[in-house]
C-alpha cells in the first residue's frame, strides 16, 4: 500500500500522448531479440523529420519505459524501415534517434532505401557519417527484411517486416491506457481506504446513545460505499486481464507476446496489491466496528442503568414509607393488601433490573472494553433488587405478626362477649331450681372449654412472642384486653360458686319467689338464605340448547316466582333483597381477589396450566365489570329503598342500560366453560371451582334481586304500573341475553352479524319451500318431513340456520346454528295466514320466486314472530315514504 501510495506509477502516462502515439511514427511492437532485447520500430513515417521534438522525445521516452527493467538493461533494438524513402531520412531519422533516445542501446537496424540511387548514396553515407550519429552500437544497413530475419526471427517481427507478430497499434493503446487507468485506480482507491481509516481511528466516541447510532451508521455507510468502490476496481482489473489475454482465449496456438505477458504481470500485482490492501482495511474496520458496536451497547445499557435504577429509588422509597403495621385486623389487612400492590408493582422492574444485569454481564463475557464501567453498574442493579426483596419479606413477616396479634386480641375480646352474652341469658328465674342451676352450670363449662382456644393464657409469654411490633398504643390496648379476660374469668367463676350452691340438694323445701323476669337480650338476626330464584338462573342465561331458556319459559318462572312471593310483606322483602345482594357482591369480590387476582401473582405461575396463560379474560369474562357495577352503584341504590320501597321499581328502569352487561358475559361463557373443561382438574382451580361453581351457573345475572322486588309487588299497591314495566324490562334484557347466547353459536356465516341490526327473534321451527325459477316451478311441499331450521330474525336479515348438538368431552350437549340462507329484509313479503294450519305463516321474496313456508309450535309463538316482522316491515315503509 505504502508503494501504490509514495510511487508513480509511469513517468508519463499513454493518456498524456494519446495524440502522438495514434501517428505511430515509433511502435513498441512486443517482439524481442534473440537475447531478449525489446525491440522498438520506427515504420515508415513521411513527416517523421516535421515531429516535434518534445512529440519524439515524449513517444520515445514512453516507449522506453514500458518494458520491465531486466529487458530494459539488455538494451533496446531499433529497427528503421525506410525503404521507400530517401537517404536524408535515413539520415534525418539516425540523427534524431542518436541525439534523443533516453534508454540503452544494442542494435540498430536500418532497411535503406530499395531503390538503387537512393541505396547507393545511403551505402556512402553511411560509411561518411557514422561517426556523426555518435553511436556507441552498431548500425547494421539491410538490402530487405530477408536480410532482417538472418538477425531477428519472424515470430518476433510484425507483419510489415515479414514477420508473424500480431500487433494492432489502436488496441495497444486500448490496453496501455487501461493498465494505467486502473493502476490509477488501484492508487487512489488505496489513498481513500488510508484516509478513512485515519479518520476512523482519530474518532472519539460519543457519549449517548443518539450520536453513537448516528456515528455508526455513518461510518457503516462510508464502508458499504468504500467496498463498493474495491468491488468495482477488482472488476475492472479482472475485466482488463480478460481482454489481455483474449487472444489466447480465442485461439489455443497463440501467443501473448513478452510486452503483452508483461502487461498480464502488471494488472495481476495490481490486483494482487488490492486485495492485500483490502484484508489490511477489513481487519481494521472489523476492530473499529466493534468497539462502534460495544460503545452503542455500552450507551444502551448506561441509559436503560439511569432508568431502572430512578424506578427502584422510587420503589424503595415507597416501600420505606410503609412503616405502619396496623392497630386492627381490617387495617393490617388493608396494609398487607397495599404490600402487596407495592410488590406487584415492583415486579416489573425488577425483572427489568435483573435482565439489565444479566445483559450487562453477558458484555463482560464478551471482553467488552468497558468492563471497568459495566461491572459496577451490575453489582448495584442486584443490590438494590435484594434490598426490595429482603425488605418486602421483612414487612411481610411484621404484617403478619401484626395480624395474628390482632386476630388474637379479638378473638380474646370476641371470647369476653361471648362470655358477657352468655352470662347476661341466663334467667335467675330459671336458676333457682336444682336442674335450672345445673343446666346453667354445664353452658359454663361447655363455654368455658374454648377459653384455651381464645384467650390470652400467658401474657408474659404474649408479650414476648410480639415483641417486635409492640407499639405502645397496642401493648396498652393488649392490657385492657388482658384485663377484660381477667375480670370475665372472675365474674364466671362467680356464677359458678353461686349456682353450685342452687344445685346442691335442698335439706328443707324452699319457696322460690320469682323475681321480675329479666328483658331478654338480643338475638343474633338469623342468616339470611338465598331465594328460590338464584337457582334458576342458569337457566335464563344457559348456553344455546340447554335448559328451559326459552322466552315463555322465563316469564312464566319469574311470574311464578311473584304469584308465590305476593303475600310477603315490603319491609321484609327490601331487606331480604339487600341482603342477598351484599352476599351476591361479597362472592363476586371472593372470585376477583381470590382467584382472577391470583392469577397475576408470580408464586403461583407454576400452578397455572399453560392453557391459562394470559387467557384471565377469557376465564372470567367482564366479572370484575359486574362487580364493580353492583358493589358501587346497584348495592347503594337499593340501600336507599329501605325507607321508601316504592322506588325500587325505579332503581331497575334506571338501570337498564347498565344491566347489559350480563350480555357480554354470557356470551364470553362459551368460551369460558372451554378453558373450565380444559383446566379443571388443575391443582389452581380445585378450590375455585368449588367457590365459584354457583357464581357462574346461578349468580350470573341478579334475577334474585329483580325476584325479591317483584315480591313486595301488589295489585292494588302504588307504584304497581311501574313495577310491572320494571318486569317487562326485566325480562326483555332476559331476553335479549339469551338470544345473544344463540346468536354467537351461528357457524358458517360469511358477513358479520353485528351488522344486521338488532336481534329481534330467534327460535326453531318446520321450514317448507316452494321456488319458482322461470317457467319451471320446483316444489319442496312434496317432502312430507320437514326441515328443521332455527330462524334469526335481525331488523335488516333473517338467518335459516340448522340446529346441531353435539357432546364435548362427555360434558352436557352443545348447541350449534349451522348458516344455510338469509333473506333481506327489505324485500321480503309475508303471508299471516296459510290454508290448513293455524300455525302457519309464509315469507316470501322477490316476487313470490321464493315461498318459506313456516310452522311455530303454538299459535301464540306464530302471532309473536309476526308481530315482530310486521313492525320490521312497517318501519321500513315508513322510512321510505
């Protein structure tokens, strides 16, 4: 490189003479002497003696400097052909050449003049001026080119001089100027990779990631453009060496001759210096690209470090400010909740700063050249991740002695009033007799053998259990509880002296006097059960062909349902309703944090069947939407009826866009009970198909609730008018769920449902046809069974489906509504009436060319769906007009 680099190549280069050297007064032809001299031919040139000087000396020179250096030094052979010119040319061309020519000499042969006068002054003159030509070689005058061959063999002389050389002047140049083209190239290509490499290795590397990449690419794309221009130069070279050598390509008996084996020589070491140039440039960038690469890594990993680690500053900062431990069980609970949501919290950038470590490792094991800045970084990443950790477990274990201390003082306190309670119902008027006393006396005891479980037996040893979160305010509050303990023990033991002295056997009759029987204390207000209805409503929202879900059915049962409730009385009926609605909210909040919740929680990935990953909403549906409806506006809502009754109607009017949402969930429950089917027998869900069994099969839409408020509904009451509307909007979104739950098993439907308006009907009857299709009418009457279709009447489509059930896993029967026509609602007819059957009923299309005839179950269900159709029908007559 350093040679292409500090060298010329030529001294004067063919495109400099480009004009002299196409005259061809002088030829460098590529023939050598016997010894391997080059020989150089001065043909016959009529203005030779009219050449410049500078023209001749630039040919010449160039000419000279053409041949390698070892034929150079053997000296050159000169041939001058003047045989057709006079002896002044002769004379003209010896002294030009004697007094110009810059390389060696050997020979110099001169063809003189053929014809005689002129060869005879030329022999003369010779012999009278030799000594004026100041020639150190020989000159050597030849009568014809025979006499030349004697000196010179054929092979090596061009056509011209008898001999068989191929020479072409014009491609000579061709091939001379491309030589030196490319070896220009070669050169300047050379000084471009030893620039840029210079520059590259002066770059200092930037300090954040956007420059980095900018650096990088930029350099990447002087390096694409650079080995692009290498790719080119080789193909030039390659291209040139082809050229050279297509004599020989084309013909296997020539020959290239010396010059042309030298010009052979001179491309391959130029192609030779490429390629050594390009390895050296390969090397080096291949250095330079990686530390590019290690510094846009190392500027990744310090911008993301500066990120993770602000994250985690935040988060222990958090965590150090959660320093309370709770003074009741419901706020060590919220608290352990608040841990809780603060290490889930957390749990994304931890993983982020363990991944950030590991990365960062990994670059040390790849001999990063920042180990030095990269190792320190990793070390603090895992530090701060461990602190979190340890930390979080250490509050985990103060919140839960908190709890279990607090869970111990009440139930302590739970015990004393238990105690009170149970001391405080105990007639004295009963206890006057013998077997009063002794009934009395085993309650106390019986009573009296759950103090172990209850009560705080050893403070001394309590107090040292806790130690470690024995806040003043609860060690004052464990005292008081200690002390209640102590004087409800006393106050048992008391009663128990007394009534031991009543049971003893009297020695003489006594007269009781029965004192003023005491007030009776409050009872506990019973459970409240859940109503009849919770158990049916798995069959208003069950899937397509299961139970009685059918529309009559429905109303029928929640009619049912009122007729045997109507005798209960308001106030019970509001509050029994609020009641099992708590109870409803308590267990959907017991579904949501005990096991869709559950399913986020890192501990438990390994229990969660692969199935179940990231399907919680496909589980569970839009429950916690449910939830959150009923805990934070339903639940309050009906509370303020509990004084004004009346406007529980008005609670479900209300409401009755929100109460939608039941449709959603049923129709995700398809797909829902699928991953049930799947993945019940997985350990996870053991528990929780066991607690939620009755949310998803009977609590799914509050039936209940509309059930105890259609209880307290009168025929003579006020309010009846809207308590029934609250009825009907009940049972339309009843409805409305269960054609959902149909709509949804619809197969085979090319277009989207959703765009064919609302779903007004759905339901499966007997289907005749009878087409006319130009002159021919095709009649389906003819088939004495029927076929059985299922109908979907939209506002703009009405769908004829199949019906088909098939079992799953040996789990219930599947429904399944298999697309076979549909017809546009604008431009179908109707027949109300058909010949022969009361519940049969015609829709027909384009004219009559197509004629379905329909058959209901009940002449009821046959008036219904023409109802319907007739209002789809008028609607659209109206929008027309």
């Amino acid at each position: 490189t350093d040679e292409i680099m500090q060298q010329e190549i030529r001294p004067l280069v063919a495109v400099d003479i480009i004009e002299q050297l196409h005259r061809q007064f002088a030829i460098l032809s590529g023939g050598r002497g016997k010894d391997g001299a080059p020989i150089i031919t001065f043909p016959e040139f009529a203005g030779f003696s009219e050449i410049p000087d500078d023209d001749f000396l630039n040919v010449v020179t160039y000419l000279t400097s053409i041949p390698s250096l070892e034929a150079a030094s053997i000296g050159f052979i000169i041939i001058i052909d003047r045989r057709r010119d006079k002896w002044s040319a002769v004379k003209a061309s010896l002294t030009r050449i004697a007094g110009a020519f810059p390389g060696n000499l050997q020979l110099v042969f001169v063809l003189r003049p053929s014809r005689f006068i002129q060869r005879a002054i030329a022999d003369i003159g010779i012999k009278l001026y030799r000594d004026d030509f100041k020639m150190k070689v020989p000159i050597i005058m030849l009568n014809s080119v025979s006499d030349l061959h004697g000196y010179i063999d054929k092979s090596q002389l061009t056509r011209e001089l008898g001999g068989t050389l191929e020479y072409g002047h014009s491609q000579w140049i061709h091939h001379r100027t491309a030589i030196e083209n490319f070896a220009m190239t070669v050169k300047t290509t050379a000084q471009m990779l030893q620039s840029f490499g210079t520059d590259l290795a002066e770059t200092e590397l930037p300090n954040d990631v956007q420059c980095t990449e900018e650096l990088l690419s930029s350099h990447t794309e002087h390096h694409s453009k650079l080995k692009d221009e290498l790719k080119l130069a080789v193909k030039q070279g390659a291209t040139l060496l082809t050229c050279i050598r297509e004599p020989v390509t084309r013909s296997a008996n020539s020959k290239l001759s010396p010059d042309e084996l030298e010009n052979v020589a001179t491309v391959e070491r130029l192609l030779a210096q490429l390629d050594e140039t390009e390895k050296a440039f390969d090397q080096f960038w291949t250095k330079h690209h990686l530390k590019l690469e290690q510094c846009l890594q190392l500027r990744h990993f310090e911008h993301d470090f500066r990120e993770v680690k602000l994250t985690l500053d935040n988060l222990m900062e958090t965590q150090a400010g959660f320093a309370d431990i709770g003074d009741s069980v419901t706020r060590v609970e919220n608290l352990l909740k608040e841990q809780k949501h603060l290490e889930e919290k957390g749990q994304e950038p931890l993983e982020k700063a363990q991944s950030l470590a590991l990365h960062g490792e990994q670059l040390i094991q790849n001999n990063h050249y920042a180990v030095d800045s990269i190792r320190p970084k990793c070390v603090e990443l895992r530090r701060i991740c461990d602190d979190f950790t340890n930390e979080t477990k250490k509050k985990y274990d103060i919140l839960g002695k908190s709890l279990e201390l607090h869970k111990q003082l009440d139930k302590a306190s739970q015990w004393c009033e238990a105690g009170i309670y149970l001391l405080a119902s105990q007639a004295v008027d009963k206890c006057q007799s013998q077997e009063g006393a002794e009934t009395a006396l085993v309650e106390i005891e019986k009573f009296l053998v759950t103090a172990k479980e209850h009560q705080l037996s050893n403070p001394k040893e309590f107090y040292n259990q806790f130690d470690m979160i024995l806040t003043p305010e609860i060690k004052a509050n464990a005292q008081r509880i200690v002390q209640k303990l102590e004087d409800v023990q006393e106050m048992f033991d008391k009663r128990q002296v007394s009534l031991k002295k009543l049971a003893a056997k009297q020695t003489r009759p006594v007269q009781p006097v029965a004192p003023h029987p005491e007030s009776s204390p409050k009872r506990a207000s019973p459970k409240i059960t859940r109503p009849a209805a919770v158990e049916y409503l798995g069959q208003f929202c069950g899937a397509p062909g299961r139970g009685p879900a059918a529309q009559n059915g429905n109303h029928a049962l929640v009619q049912g349902l009122i007729e045997k409730c109507i005798s209960k009385s308001q106030g019970h009926i509001i509050n029994e309703l609020i009641e099992t609605e708590r109870v409803y909210v308590e267990e959907l909040q017991s579904i949501i944090e005990g096991y869709a919740s559950e399913m986020d929680n890192p501990n438990l990935v390994h229990l969660i069947p692969s199935a179940l990953q990231n399907k919680k909403e496909v589980l569970f549906g839009n429950l916690p939407e449910i939830y959150y409806f009923h805990n934070r506006i339903f639940l309050k809502e009906i509370e303020n009826c509990i004084e004004n009754p009346e406007l529980l109607a008005r609670c479900f009017l209300k409401r009755k866009e929100d109460l939608q949402i039941y449709e959603k969930y049923c129709q995700n429950k398809p797909r829902s009970e699928a991953l049930w089917r799947q993945c019940g027998d997985s350990i996870f869900f053991q528990d929780c198909l066991t607690m939620s069994s009755g949310i998803r099969s009977s609590q799914v839409f509050p039936v209940s609730f509309f059930n105890q408020e259609m209880l307290k509904c009168s025929k003579n009451s006020e309010g009846t008018a809207e308590l029934e509307e609250a009825l009907a909007t009940v049972l339309d979104i009843i409805k409305s769920v269960n054609d959902s739950m149909h709509q949804i098993a619809i197969t085979g439907y090319e277009g989207d449902v959703s765009e064919l308006g609302k779903l007004l009907m759905q339901g499966s009857f007997n289907v005749w046809t009878d087409h006319k299709k130009g002159h021919n009418k095709v009649k389906d009457l003819a088939r004495f069974k029927p076929m059985q279709r299922h109908l979907f009447l939209y506002t703009k489509m009405l769908l004829f489906c199949k019906k088909r059930e098939e079992n799953t896993d040996g789990h219930e029967k599947t429904a399944s509504y298999s697309f076979k026509n549909s017809l546009k609602m604008s431009t179908v007819g109707i027949t109300e009436n058909v010949k022969g059957d009361n519940k049969k009923f015609e829709i027909w299309y384009n004219g009559r060319e197509e004629v379905y005839i329909i058959q209901a179950s009940s002449v009821e269900l046959k008036n219904t769906w023409i109802s319907e159709i007739r209002k789809v029908l008028t609607g659209q007559l109206e929008a027309c007009r």
